[in-house]
C-alpha cells in the first residue's frame, strides 16, 4: 500500500486521484504505523512550510524517516521535496528532514510570485523519474519558494533563476512541480515512482 | 520559460454547460465532465468550472459535478460559484477541485481570502473580479452576485487589497467584453496586472487568436481564459496554441 501521508493541511484528493487512476493500491492517512509500514510513502504538497511542522507533533515525522531507513521509496511533491531540506525561509523556525542540505529560497523581485502555470524542466539522463521522458518536459508548478540547484539535482527550471525542479538520492525523490496536474508528463513521473 | 497558460471555462447551471452573453440568454453546451475530459486532451491547460446561478439561487455549489468532472481531470481544476464559507471551500476541494475561485463572498468579507488561504494555500485561492467600465469611463468597478450587484468598489483597488489578504491568483473578466468576442479588455488587464505581483487571468471577450495575443503582448495577463469559443468549435484549442507559438508567445506545446 502506498501511504499518501496527511498533516491536516492541504489537499491531498488530487494525489489520490492520480495514483487510483494509474491503479496503484494508495491511501490518504495520518496514522504513523500505516506510514511506517508502506510499501512507498507520498508526502504531498500543501500551501506553507510551516504546516509541515505538523509532521513532528504527530509523529509522522518519525514514521517516515523510518520508512526511508528501510529503504521504502519516498516522494516529496512541491512542499513536501522542500521539507526533504533542512529549513526554508518561508517558516525559518520549522525544522526540515535534513536529508538534503541548505534551504528552500523565496524568488527573487524581479518575477512575480508565486510562479504558476505550467513550465520545462530540463531532466538529466541519469535521473530515474524522468527516464520515459523527453528531456525537456512542460510541468505544472505553483510555488513561491524552491531549492537551489545542488549535487542530488536531476532536473532544473528556469524562472528568475535556475532551481531544482527535482532532486534524487538513492530511494528518495523530490518533485517542485505536481505530478498530479501535469497531464500525460506528470502521470508518467508518477507511475516511474510507483515501480521503483 | 514560464508559458502563457490557456484557460477553458466551463460556466454551469443546473449541472450542465452553458454559456450567456453578458451573463444572460443562456444555451446548453453539454455535460462538464465530458466537454473538461475533451478540452485537456486537445491542450487547455487548466480547466475553470463556474456554477454560475450558485450565488443567485442561494445554492451550494453542486458537489457531485465536481467530483465526476475532477475524476479524469489531471490538470489543475479550479471551481467557483456560491462558495461562501470556509466550509463551502473544504466541501470543494475535498469534491477534487485544485483551487476555489470566490467572488461575492469575498467582496462581502474580504478575510474570507485570509481563512482559506491559511489552512489550504495561497496557491489554492482566485479570486475572481467582475469589472465593469465606469460611466465617466475614468475608472472599473467591482461588481458582485454574477454581474448583477454594483458594490461601488475600485477594481483596481480592490485587486491589490485582494493580494494583500493572501489570494494566490486574479480571475478578472471585463463585463463589458463578456460574450461578445470583441476581444479581451486589454487596458483593464493590463491596469490590474500592472498592479499586483500575483498571476491576472483574463477572461470576457475572446473570438479569435489574435485577441489572445494582444491580451498577453499589450495586457500583460499571464493566463487567458475563454468558453464559447473553445465549446462551439469556433477555435481550436490546437490552432490557438500553434498560432501564439508562432507568434513568439511561449505556450506549452506540444502538450
């Protein structure tokens, strides 16, 4: 069962949807055993970084690292891949995963935030998401903050600068953009995941 | 880059597809589910359903269409009409809608924006403005209910105020535009984008492809949104897309 994990923020039917729809066994819960005990582990994106810090209270936070220590493939979605980072600025008092170094960066002033609407990433050869994919794909991002482009990078965007659009290391995955709203493109990343 | 995104609108009552001229003389254009399915796979890249008569008839948006229609939708679904609570929104989103789009409700309690905001995210949050040319033609007025309440509010002013509550995005459509296929309201959009930092989807008047563009050369919108033209077959969406790509306009395509 694939654990689409809920800190009562956020929408996470959308997630849902997609995984039913590519017939993949998936629940929405808040139970950290449940999370514990999946096969795979989706944490979804919701609006604010600092809603994540839900994940601590509820011991979920935990459960998930957990999971990831036994080696059950995780993905991020949009806040859920920054949460992978140390800290953002959106909520510097709210404390990350960790298992990627640095901070999730507000967009600079001279673009409007929150960048939305759909965008091409530029995926490496090497990342495994992106392997059935042209390697420059639309994908929809809705977002104010985003990771700097580091070694764990394996595909970038370019919107007031260049920043990772997905990061990979090992069983764990961060996507920026929303799988689950990018159409064919985004099902496909999804379904790629959900086979690892 | 960041594409233009093209924006099909789905206006319903009584949970079917229809489509006024200036909010009035309606005609059916078929079921949503089917007509939003229909559009993604010809390339819109975001589906708007409006429940039009919602607010009017005092009802609550109809929850059921939501949900058939979002069910093979894998493209952001945004819905409006008749959300007046916080409660409405979660009934929405929980329904499968991505984003709320709200109007009245919001004119009547601008922290309305802020609650919804807080608990679902900026980005889950439109709102829409109804603007309308003032008769002295100086200024646009806000109007609520569907068009049909004036609330003596500046358009322009009331879109800053609208970011400054926490709403992710700006549907504005000029009513004075609205049906007729003359083209969007390029000054307005362009006034109002001007103004705010957050995306402006413009909407109310498109007939053709070179509207599209002068909307986002000369109004600046970041999205453009249409009904009529996309559900009668007079514009492909196809078509569009390759006419402002041609045009320099960066829109996803192919999809």
């Amino acid at each position: 069962m694939i654990a689409i994990v809920d800190y009562g923020a956020g929408n996470l039917v959308s997630v849902k949807k997609a995984l039913d729809w590519l017939g993949h066994d998936c629940a929405i819960t808040s139970d950290p055993e449940r999370v514990r005990n999946a096969t795979r582990v989706v944490l979804p994106g919701v609006g604010h970084f600092g809603s994540t810090a839900a994940l601590g209270r509820s011991g979920l936070h935990g459960a998930i690292a957990d999971a990831i220590d036994r080696g059950v493939p995780f993905l991020g979605i949009c806040v859920g891949m920054q949460w992978m980072f140390e800290s953002s600025q959106e909520s510097p008092e709210t404390s990350g995963l960790g298992l990627f170094h640095g901070e999730c960066e507000r967009f600079p002033a001279t673009v409007k935030s929150p960048h939305v609407g759909w965008n091409q990433i530029e995926a490496g050869a090497s990342s495994r998401l992106f392997r059935d994919l042209p390697a420059s794909s639309f994908m929809y991002f809705t977002h104010s903050f985003c990771a700097p482009l580091f070694e764990d990078t394996v595909a970038c965007c370019e919107y007031g600068g260049r920043f990772s659009a997905a990061v990979e290391r090992d069983h764990c995955f961060g996507v920026q953009f929303h799988p689950e709203k990018s159409g064919e493109n985004g099902l496909k990343v999804l379904e790629k995941f959900c086979v690892i | 880059m960041l594409t233009k995104r093209i924006i099909a609108c789905l206006d319903v009552d009584g949970g079917r597809v229809v489509k006024g001229v200036q909010f009035t003389n309606l005609r059916d254009a078929g079921d949503p589910a089917e007509l939003a399915k229909a559009h993604a796979a010809s390339g819109a890249d975001e589906i708007v359903l409006l429940d039009i008569s919602a607010t009017h008839e005092r009802r609550t948006t109809l929850l059921d269409t939501v949900c058939r229609t979002a069910r093979q939708l894998f493209i952001p679904f945004t819905v409006g009409g008749g959300i007046r609570t916080l409660e409405d929104a979660a009934a929405v989103f929980s329904a499968g809608a991505d984003k709320v789009s709200i109007n009245s409700a919001a004119l009547a309690d601008p922290e309305l924006i802020t609650h919804i905001a807080e608990r679902f995210g900026s980005q889950a949050v439109v709102v829409a403005i109804d603007a309308k040319r003032s008769k002295n033609e100086l200024h646009w007025e806000a109007f609520a209910r569907g068009g049909r309440t004036a609330t003596a509010r500046d358009a322009v002013a009331w879109a800053r105020q609208v970011e400054s509550c926490g709403a992710g995005e700006i549907l504005l459509t000029s009513m004075d535009r609205d049906g007729t296929g003359s083209g969007f309201d390029c000054d307005l959009t362009r006034t109002v984008a001007d103004s705010v930092r957050i995306p402006v989807i413009a909407s109310g008047g498109a007939g053709g492809a070179q509207h599209f563009v002068e909307v986002f050369r000369e109004g600046h919108a970041d999205a453009a949104l249409a009904a009529s033209i996309f559900h009668y077959g007079f514009s492909r969406l196809v078509d569009l897309k390759q006419q402002l790509s041609s045009e320099g306009i960066a829109v996803r395509w192919p999809c």
